[in-house]
C-alpha cells in the first residue's frame, strides 16, 4: 500500500494519477479454423485484439516455454485494430458452433471459451455466461476487463445462444472501475490518458447499447458505480437480497455514465434518480427492485438454482422472437442512448483531470477510506 500511496503522491505532484492505457495498433492473422486452433492460439489472438502487436521483450533463450508464447505471438504480425478483433470474434464464435455440432447428444455440456484473463465465458442450454473473474478484487474492472467483455459480448452476440447473462465470482459483483486504473502516468501525458480512457469508456458502453440479444444481470452481491449505471441498458436484472446498488460519482468528484443519466430517470423518476446519482444514496436491493432498476430480488440461499432454473426456461423459447423482440425495444432509442454515452464520456473526460476527483483516488489509496 506505501508503493501505492507514494506512486499516487508523485502523479499528484505531476498533476496526474493516471495509468498507463495500451491503445496500440492491433494486429492478428487467423488462418486456423476453430477447431484447429490450440489454447496458445485463444490467447496469442486475445492478445493481439486487447494489446496489439507484441509489446513485450525477447524471453531469453533458456526460457523454453515463454519463448515459445512470444514467438506464436510476435509472429501475428500487425493489423487494424478492428481486424484484430473482428478475428478473435470469429476463431471464438467458430469454436462455439463446432464444440455444438460435436458435442451433439451431450447438449449440457458446458462449453468454456479459452482466450481470456479476467472474465470467464462459458455456454450451456443456450444461455452464454461472462463471469467478472476478480473476486479478491470484488471484481474491479481493469482496463483489460472493460476491452474482455467487449470482446465477450461481440462472440456472443455471434453465437448460437438464445441469451446472455453478466455475472460476477465471490461476494461481489462489481465494485465498478478500478481505481488503480488511474495511478500511472503514460509517456504521453495525462490528457492523452483522459481521451484514450473516454474511447474506452464509450465502446465498452457502445458494447451494451448495440447487443442484439437478451441481456440479463446476475447479481450476485454488492454493485457499484459503472456496473450499477450499466443495469439500465440490460433486460432483465436479478439480484440477490445480498446486494446493493452504490453510484458514489460525487464523492469520487466524478459524474454518471453508462447512460444512466437518461436510463434512471426514466427507469425511477428524476427525484430517485438524482438521490443515487447525485447524492450517492445506496440502495438495497429491495429498494432496487422497488424502483424498477431491478427486476427480482431472491433470497441469497436459493438465488443461483431459482435463478438459473428461470434462464433455462426462457432459454427455451423460439430465439428469432427474443432476439427480434428485444431489438424492436431498443432501436425506439439506440441513437438517443449512443449520444447520451457519448456525452457522459467526454464530460468524465473532463472530471478525471479535475483535482476533485484525484484527491477522492488518493484518499482510497491511502486511507483505504472505504464507500
Ligand atoms: C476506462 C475507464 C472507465 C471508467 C468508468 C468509470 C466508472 C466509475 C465507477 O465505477 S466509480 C466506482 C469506483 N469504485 C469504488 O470507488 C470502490 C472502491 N472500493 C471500496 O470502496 C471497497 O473496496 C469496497 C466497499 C468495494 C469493498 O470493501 P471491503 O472492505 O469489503 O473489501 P476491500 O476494500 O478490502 O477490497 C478487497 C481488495 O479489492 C480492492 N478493490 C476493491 N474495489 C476496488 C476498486 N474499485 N478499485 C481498486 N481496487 C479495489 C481493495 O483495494 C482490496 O485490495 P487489497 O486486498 O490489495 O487491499
């Protein structure tokens, strides 16, 4: 915690506490097929759509097995970034619709999708899962996450499932953006940082506003700030009677995102909107429900197997009328939605540089002050 502290005290004095984001050219060749394609190969194409073409030195030439790594990924040479990730989509997407047609009389197996880090994916009865995989963390979200589940959202959009769910492993679903995401300072300066997190920002709401199937959150535990406010662009929100819905934006001299500004009002009307959103009031997840921002609350000894009983059902049902149906409720206001995500992040562009907000990220960091 002191490396932390005094990391954060010098960005201060450089008027930053900022990390440093890679938004490099990203690169990839995807000759393989699917089925073809090794777990080495998930991870040097997770690699070239999140990273970019390989950034990191030689291994040296005793270091047998890393060698080998950087090798297969140094050799994916350089593409555009959408190439990049339009590639691992596919060789992903490939793999779900092989791993179906082979595994054909076993239709519960749980099919786990190889390639990435923080979150893990995993398809059964229709249903894909993406499981925020950072439970010693409660589940922050790293720079690394946010471009995994645009990554995960895009493959599964692509699948063959009927729906998707958002979920997270421990006591936590989300305690939302990781603040050490903002305690390096790249070479390129604090406002190259503030824009670069902004874009990133953008997509990863981008991400949700655009899913073309139905969207559910499994809320297992306590939410707080970007995966609360991303609750609005969901369909169906379930929570356990464990968790709480926290925006604590002004006490982190920060403002809303993820669309909420627009979806809480409507979703709960202006005054309780402006309670959690201004005001950082925490909501329980009866009052959650109460206010239209959660759809079911279940008691915590029961939620997963009356949770996920529900989904398999509805899983069941004719997918080209779910799929349709939620797009018929979303294009009323997609192009309202992507202009209201698109001013949120340039005003946070703004809040991250100002000294409101990296005085409350200094003062976690170094009083641990909790929310
Ligand atoms: C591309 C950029 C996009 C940016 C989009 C913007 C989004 C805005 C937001 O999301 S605002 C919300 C930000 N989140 C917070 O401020 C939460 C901060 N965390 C806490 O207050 C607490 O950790 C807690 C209340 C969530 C949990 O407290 P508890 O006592 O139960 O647990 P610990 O504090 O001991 O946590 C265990 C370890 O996890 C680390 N950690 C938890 N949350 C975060 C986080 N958001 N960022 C960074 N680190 C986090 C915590 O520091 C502990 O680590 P340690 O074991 O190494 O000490």
């Amino acid at each position: 915690m002191a490396g932390v502290t005094g990391r954060l005290i010098r960005c201060w004095c450089r008027r930053a506490v900022w990390g440093s984001l890679k938004v490099p050219a990203l690169h990839l060749h995807v000759s393989k097929t699917a089925m073809e394609a090794s777990q080495e190969d998930f991870e040097n194409a997770m690699n070239q759509a999140t990273e970019g073409s390989c950034n990191t030195p030689r291994p040296g030439v005793f270091d047998l097995i890393n060698k080998a790594k950087w090798e297969a990924w140094n050799a994916l040479g350089n593409l555009p970034k959408e190439t990049a990730r339009q590639n691992y989509v596919d060789l992903v997407s490939g793999l779900s619709s092989s791993s179906d047609s082979s595994s054909q009389g076993k239709p519960e197996a749980d099919q786990k999708q190889a390639g990435y880090k923080t979150v893990v994916m995993t398809s059964e009865d229709s249903i894909t899962k993406i499981m925020l995989n950072r439970p010693a963390k409660k589940n922050a979200l790293t720079e690394q996450m946010y471009q995994e589940i645009i990554l995960a959202l895009e493959a599964a959009s692509k699948d063959d499932s009927a729906i998707t769910v958002l979920t997270g492993n421990g006591d936590y679903y989300s305690s939302g953006n990781d603040l050490t995401n903002f305690t390096n300072i790249p070479p390129d300066g604090v406002e190259a940082k503030a824009k670069n997190s902004a874009i990133l920002l953008r997509d990863f709401v981008g991400s949700f506003i655009d899913f073309p199937k139905p969207l559910v959150a499994v809320v297992n535990g306590p939410a707080v700030g970007i995966s609360v406010t991303i609750l609005g662009l969901f369909d169906l929100v379930y929570a356990t009677d464990r968790a709480t819905f926290h925006t604590p934006f002004s006490h982190l001299g920060q403002t809303p995102e993820g669309c909420s500004s627009y979806t809480f009002p409507k979703i709960m009307g202006p005054a309780k909107a402006a309670e959690m959103l201004i005001f950082g009031k925490k909501l329980t997840a009866g009052e959650a429900c109460a206010q239209g921002l959660v759809t079911e609350v279940f008691p915590d000894s029961t939620f997963q197997k009356e949770v996920w009983t529900r989904l398999k059902a509805y899983s069941k049902l004719p997918q080209n009328a779910l799929r349709i149906s939620k797009q018929i409720i979303r294009s009323q206001e997609k192009e309202k939605l992507h202009a209201i995500n698109a001013k949120e992040s340039s005003i946070l562009q703004e809040r991250w540089l100002s000294s409101e907000c990296m005085n409350a990220i200094m003062n976690f960091f170094s009083q641990k002050a909790k929310l």
